[in-house]
C-alpha cells in the first residue's frame, strides 16, 4: 500500500512537472515576439471568418508558426472577435499581441483633408495624390448619379466634394471614397438645409454659395456678399463675379491666371458679367460657412462691393454705384488693383 501511494505521488509529480513544463513552453510560444523581415500590411474583409484569418495571418508571415495563432486565439476566453480594417505590422509582435491589435480594431488610416472651393478637377487631384489612384476619381466625379435624386439637373459632382477632414482605410476603393464624400455632404444638408431664409433651391443655394466661397475667405462677411448677390437677383442685374470668369475661362482652357477687360465679355454661361442670373452649376466646392451664409443671407441695402486692400480680406460694401466707385478709386489708389 505504501509503494502505491508513493508511486501514485511520483506519478502526480511527474505529471504536474510535464503540466508546468508543457504551460511554460506554451506561454513562451504565445508571448515570443516575432518580426517579419519586412513591414507587413493586413486587411481583414467585413464578414471574414476567425478561422480564415488566423490561417492568413500565418501565411502572409505576420505570426512564425501555424499552431501558435490557432492556439492563441484558443486561449483568449471569451474568443475575441477580430475587427475588419487594414493593419500594419512593423515591429515584433507575439501571437497574443496580433490578437489583441485586432480585436481593438487597431488599424491604421489615411487623413484625408479636402479645402473649401475646389473644383472637381483640383479634388480628383487631391485624392489621388492623398489615397492613390489616378484618374477614376474625376470620372466618377463626372457622374452625378450620387446626388440625382436631391439635385436632378446636376451634371457632375461639381459642388458636392464636401469639404472636410476624412480617414479612410488605405487601399480603400475610388467609389467607396467618393461615396463617403458625397454622403457626408448629404447628411449635412439634412441637419442644414431646412434652415434656408432665402427662396433658393438647394441647387440654386448650391450655385449661389459656391460664388461666395470664392469671393470672400472673410468669414464673418459672407452672409453680407450672399445678400448683396440675392438683391442683384431679384432685381434682375448680373452678379458680375470674377470668379465666375475665371471658371468659365478655366473651363475652356483660356485661363492664363489674369483677368483682363476683354474676359468681362466673354460670351459663356458661366460669365455673371453676361448673364442676368446665376450660373448653370456650381464653380467650386463650398464649405459650411459659404452654404450657412447663403442659407441665411444678412438683408440690407448693399449691391456692391469692392476689396478694401487692408490685408485682412475684408471689403467695403456700397448702396449705389457712385458710392462703389468711390470705394474702387480708393482701392486702385492704394495701390492694390
């Protein structure tokens, strides 16, 4: 009876060595850092099963052996789920580490930021140098199927490049971007548009903000310029903005980066120095403060207005042409025209 209990207890010895032994290497296994020979990049698709990731994680050379990310994620109790997104690997990680980074949704993304008053083409150009690409940008870009259904008489995106800071994963397709771009705008307008003091439509607010986006990088001033341009409107008189100009001549290739007297002329109908209304589309894309303001135009008396040369961006506004006049002189005087 002896010898049993003492075999019995050399027998739990042993065993509980060969346990603590097997756990030891096990732990080892699943906490050694491991370094590809170069940084790697790994996407994990919507859906994806845990099964499938862990096998790529193993042939795409982010974990050294097969059996130690199996029995990682085996360990990790409750099984974590592994979030889609794109990640980097660039310096050593264990196996449990590879799991952690992926259940938090660790990933990296791009910054995207697109400015107020760029034109489709200076976008496209933008997001190609930002997210890659070339020039599938500006051919979806030329669809307006993403904004039809709020603007039907849209014929480009033109306008609806919202501006903003964005982040997508890399490698993120073209149309998922510019889906993202326009919806956001979409949402925007949602929250936004109802607040419309004018008698605009939102393609007309659309056109019209995009006007004063260009004309005034002076904040507080906008609600002012989109008055002085909703009481020309109504009195039938042209807008006369040069940079409806400037887009009308871009939009030929004529362009050579000054306006000259013989430009006012130019029959287009983009040129507001022709035509009694607004232009046909957009001229650039707007941001928040343009549309806000052309939404919620100050109302006065002002149908003119001319830059003051003081450096700050601001402009001094007149009543009637005598008064604008005036205030040009003093602006050409000052040197600044």
């Amino acid at each position: 009876m002896m010898k049993k209990t003492i075999y019995l207890l050399l027998a739990c010895a042993v065993l509980a060595v060969v346990v603590l032994t097997a756990s030891s290497w096990l732990m080892w296994q699943l906490n050694r850092p491991y370094q590809a020979n170069e940084p790697k990049y790994f996407t994990i698709q919507k859906g994806e099963r845990a099964g499938e990731i862990l096998d790529r994680l193993y042939a795409d050379g982010i974990v050294r052996k097969r059996f130690q990310i199996k029995m990682a994620y085996a360990v990790m109790l409750p099984h974590p789920k592994l979030k889609a997104g794109v990640y980097l690997f660039d310096k050593p990680l264990s196996p449990l580490e590879v799991l952690r980074k992926l259940k938090k949704g660790e990933g990296i993304m791009v910054k995207l930021t697109l400015r107020e008053g760029l034109t489709i083409e200076e976008s496209a150009i933008e997001l190609a140098e930002t997210m890659g690409g070339g020039e599938r940008y500006l051919e979806l870009m030329s669809d307006p199927s993403l904004i039809s259904d709020l603007d039907g008489d849209a014929v480009t995106l033109e306008g609806y490049i919202f501006p903003e800071t964005y982040f997508f994963a890399p490698f993120t397709s073209e149309e998922t971007v510019v889906k993202k771009i326009v919806d956001s705008f979409r949402e925007w307008w949602e929250k936004n548009g109802s607040a419309s003091r004018s008698n605009l439509s939102m393609r007309e607010t659309m056109i019209l903000s995009s006007i004063v986006e260009k004309e005034s990088a002076c904040e507080p001033e906008r609600p002012r310029i989109a008055g002085v341009f909703i009481n020309r409107l109504k009195l039938g008189m042209p807008l006369q903005s040069d940079p409806t100009v400037i887009y009308a001549l871009q939009r030929r290739g004529l362009y050579s980066g000054t306006i000259m007297k013989d430009d006012l002329s130019f029959r287009d109908p983009y040129n507001t120095y022709v035509v009694r209304n607004l232009p046909p589309g957009p001229i650039c894309s707007p941001g928040k403060t343009a549309i806000a303001a052309t939404l919620r135009p100050e109302k006065h008396s002002f149908y003119y207005f001319v830059a003051k040369g003081n450096g700050k961006g601001e402009h001094q506004f007149s009543t009637n042409l005598d008064q604008h006049n005036q205030a040009v002189a003093r602006y050409r005087k000052n040197g600044k025209h």
